[in-house]
C-alpha cells in the first residue's frame, strides 16, 4: 500500500508542473479570468494523469491515477502543497 501511494504521489509531483504549464498556455491564449483557473487545473491534471494510466497499461488502476491528478491539478493552480516545506527556526 505504501509503494502505491508513494508512485501516486510521485505521479501527481511530476504532473504538477505540465499541469500549472498547459494552464498558462491556456491562459495567455485565451485571456481565461481567475475563476475559472482551478478548474481548468483540475480537469487538465485528471487528464493528463488518466492519459499517464492508459499510456502505462494501468487501466486497472485508473482511479488512484485520477486522485493523482486531482492533486497535481490543485497544485498548479496554488490550491495544494506536494512538497513540505522546511521548518521554520
């Protein structure tokens, strides 16, 4: 369980900068308002991640990759945190 949730995570972390990339191309191509950013992020991460599952011969295992994108989606629009950040001293 643990290695599943480790290469999940590590999905969503490799997904969080192409997410947050496609959703400034969008953006500057399409003058898209602030409102409608997280949801962008939201749908581009599930798809890229379903697109990974299917890609990989994970269909089996296409829900766990979706929350994987769902994640990497709320990353890139700022909603989330994947890394920890160090404590303050």
């Amino acid at each position: 369980m643990e290695n599943e949730l480790l290469q999940l995570t590590v999905i969503a972390v490799v997904l969080a900068p192409i997410t947050a990339a496609l959703v400034q191309a969008i953006k500057s191509a399409t003058g898209l308002d602030a409102k409608k950013n997280t949801l962008v992020s939201l749908l581009i991460g599930i798809v890229l991640a379903g697109l990974w599952a299917l890609t990989f011969g994970h269909v089996d295992q296409i829900g766990p990759y979706l929350m994987a994108g769902l994640l990497s989606g709320l990353s890139a629009s700022g909603l989330y945190d994947l890394t920890k950040k160090g404590e303050e001293q």
